[in-house]
C-alpha cells in the first residue's frame, strides 16, 4: 500500500494564497492480479503466482487471462473486463439484431429499383413475425409450416399481371430476401418492359406443405433508380378471406372473385367516412363493403350496408376494371388534400391491397401535412 498525492487546479490556486494543506491526499489499494507501479495500479503480468491472479484469472504463460473467456457479439456488444475479477461483461453498445430496425436496402443497378418494407397482415395490420424473431434471413427453399418463412415473394409487372394473373411470368430482378422478422428486400428489379407499375405477390411458398394463404398483390408506380424502404406488403390468410366472404354473404369469396382493398390514411391514421371512387365517380353500393370494425387496425367484420369507411379506413371492392381509383371524403382531412388517383382492379384470385395516404393535390410522393 502507498500514499498518493494528487493536486487539483483548484488547489494550484489556493497555494498562492494558502497554506501548502491543499494537497489532497488518499491511500492507494491495489485489487488482486495487480501491483502498484509508479502511482497506479496496473496488470501483474510480470512472472506472477497463482495467487496474485485472483479470482477468475490463472495464470497462462506467464499472465493471468480470464479462466472463463467471454466471447461477445461485436456488433451489439463491447467486451469490458473487471481489473480485479478479471470476469468479462458483454456490455450493449445499442445496436439491435433483432426486428426493430429496417432491413439492409441495397441501391438498385442503373435503371432498375429495390422495394424493401414489411410484411403485414392484412386483418390484424401487425407484421408478421416468427416466434423469437432475430433477423434471420429464411431459407425460402425450405420454408417454414408458419410465420414469414412459409411465405413467398414474387415480382411482377403489375399491368400485365392485372391483364392475365395466371399467365403473366415474374419480371428480373437481382434478389429477394424475407427475413424471421418479416421483413423483405427485392433487389433490383427490371422494370422493362412496362416501366409504370411493380406488383408483389405474396402467398404460400411453393417449396412448403401448408395452404394458409391466398394470393396478396400490391402494386406501386415506380421511377427509375428508384430505391423505396418502409413499403407496407399485406398477406392475406384463407381465414381472412373465409371470414370476410361468409359476414357480408358474398360467393364466391372474395378472393375467388378479384377484390381491391383501399385503405385511407391521413399521417398514418385511418380515416372515416371516405367513399371509394373508380374512374371517378363513387363505386355503387352493390359493388363495395366497408367494415364495422371498432378497432382502426383490424379488418374482420365488412358491412353491405354501411355506406363509407368505418373507425378502419378500409373497403372492400368488386367488379373493378383496371382503372384509377381513389377515395372522396373523409373526416379531418385538409381541404387542400386528397387521396390520390392510382389504376387499381379486382384481380380474379387476387386480394390486391392498396394504401392510399392524403396528399397534396394528388401527387404521390407529397404527402399532406400533419395536422
């Protein structure tokens, strides 16, 4: 044990004008597995014994290392070690692997565009996540019986798969990756031959057993060099659609049949008493089903008789051609903002859903203000 003095700036001060009992004065105690030298105490991995190496430390070639070596994850963790136990902390620096961030969105190749979002169930609107989800990417060659790695995602020229659902093949693209968080990344899509409109499909993967699904579609006009993250894609469960058909008496389903669903959006949030409009004009009652739904993030319950959006913001509609659809009305909405125009269709074996935020004077990209 030494004494160590230590002198403060204040302390420099107040020996100008003080006694000299400024100085501060405390014992230094060195901790096992170190020694004092030159003030402070230090490792003492010079020729040292088995009990200078204190607890959870022996000696190894002359030093004392952990005896039970902690490996951390460089990425979320830094390692820190106790001077005197020598036992190592993995300690958090922040950075999550799990499902709390976005997916890596890489840049398309000149010309083409990368969509990277989440999926989402169409009848709860929560993301469909794998029990324990830490941001696995799937194996879609043997996927899951459940969650977001029995899914598949497929890319499509959205004009002609909206013209021939059954017959149009898959457009290029580099890559496309879901993850355990079900999150996706479609990389790099060809957007020839028709460069207005990219669709992904979502249903069953084809490599599994399972049939839980029935096939979701969403659509998006696109521009080249386009890279697009937090898309919102909706899958559609078999249960789902069962449900909706049987509560508004509809045969066939929905599905079998071609359905749009439109869901209105003002800064995020559903929004009420909108009208689906086609071609524009609003779409005859015979034609949609809004929902009674309390829950403004569950579609379960459409009523043939309700006469615009419920507490969901969401319709269901049939019998559409491929044409620009939009929405009329709608409570809180700015007067100067409006849902914007888009081609939409019932697509036979399709469940195609459409999110439609309130913009500025009906451009895409310039969404209404937040009140």
């Amino acid at each position: 044990m030494t004494r160590q003095c230590s002198i403060s700036i204040v302390s420099i001060v107040l020996l100008a004008v003080g006694p000299a009992s400024q100085l501060a004065c405390t014992e230094l105690e060195c901790g096992e597995g170190t020694i004092e030298e030159d003030g402070a105490c230090v490792p003492s991995d010079i020729d040292p014994d088995d009990a200078q190496c204190g607890e959870g430390a022996v000696l190894e070639d002359g030093f004392c290392v952990p005896e039970n070596p902690t490996v951390c994850d460089p990425e979320t963790t830094v390692a820190v070690e106790d001077p005197d136990t020598h036992i190592i902390t993995c300690q958090g620096t922040g950075t999550s692997l799990g499902c709390d961030t976005d997916i890596t969105c890489p840049q398309p190749r000149s010309g083409n565009v990368t969509i990277c979002g989440q999926i989402y169930d169409v009848e709860t609107d929560a993301p469909i996540q794998a029990v324990g989800a830490t941001g696995v990417a799937c194996d879609l060659d043997n996927p899951t019986d459940s969650g977001p790695c029995s899914l598949q995602l497929k890319v499509y020229d959205a004009i002609e798969f909206a013209g021939d659902p059954t017959g149009t093949d898959e457009i290029g693209y580099t890559s496309v990756t879901i993850d355990d968080c079900g999150r996706f990344a479609a990389v790099s899509i060809d957007r020839q031959p028709t460069p207005g409109f990219v669709g992904l499909g979502l249903d069953d993967n084809e490599q599994g057993s399972t049939d839980t699904y029935v096939l979701g579609g969403v659509a998006l006009p696109t521009t080249a060099n386009l890279k697009l993250t937090g898309f919102h894609a909706y899958a559609v469960r078999a249960s789902t659609n069962e449900a909706w058909s049987n509560a508004a008496g509809v045969s066939p389903t929905f599905a079998e049949q071609g359905v749009y669903v439109p869901i209105y959006r003002y800064d995020g949030v559903p929004v009420t008493e909108v009208q689906v409009t086609r071609g524009g004009a609003v779409v005859p009652a015979d034609d949609v089903f809004y929902f009674d739904d309390a829950d403004p993030f569950t579609r379960l319950e459409p009523n043939a008789d309700a006469t615009s959006t419920g507490a969901n913001g969401s319709a269901l509609v049939i019998n559409s051609g491929l044409v620009n659809h939009s929405g009329s009305g709608g409570v809180g909405i700015p007067a100067e903002c409006e849902f914007s125009s888009a081609l939409a269709s019932s697509i036979e074996q399709v469940v195609f859903v459409q999110v439609k935020e309130a913009v500025l004077d009906g451009t895409l990209l310039d969404l209404c203000p937040a009140p």
